[in-house]
C-alpha cells in the first residue's frame, strides 16, 4: 500500500471516529487528524507526480559518504 493510500486510510479512520463522538474536544481532534492525514496524502501524492520535476541534490551523497568513514587523524 503506498504512503498516500495508507494517509488516506488514516483521514477515513478519523471521520468514522468523528461520527462517533459528541465530546467537543474530540471532535476538534479528530477534524484536525482527518485534515492532517488530507493534506499528507496530497503532498505524497504531489511527490510522486512531480518527483521528476524536482532538482536532487547530489552533495547528500557525498555528506553521507564522508559521514560513513572514520576520519584519520
């Protein structure tokens, strides 16, 4: 299941418990979770449609590369 779906899942997870609550707190709660998980599996969603478009940074590469090895001193 990719990570949109799965965000999804979640937003719908939180509305069947917002059907479920009378308590105020809750129900601000839940809004805010289902919004979250929304806009979550919009921006993954967006990632991977775009991710062609994106300038990839190769200096991470290189930062890690420099991270793996024990320095000699």
């Amino acid at each position: 299941m990719s990570t949109a779906k799965q965000f999804r899942a979640k937003a719908a997870e939180s509305a069947e418990s917002l059907k479920r609550t009378v308590v105020p707190s809750e129900i601000r709660e839940f809004q805010h979770s289902m919004a979250s998980f929304e806009a979550l599996a919009n921006n993954e969603d967006w990632l991977a449609n775009n991710f062609d478009k994106i300038v990839h940074s190769t200096s991470n590469t290189a930062v890690r590369q420099q991270k793996s090895f024990p320095k000699n001193e």
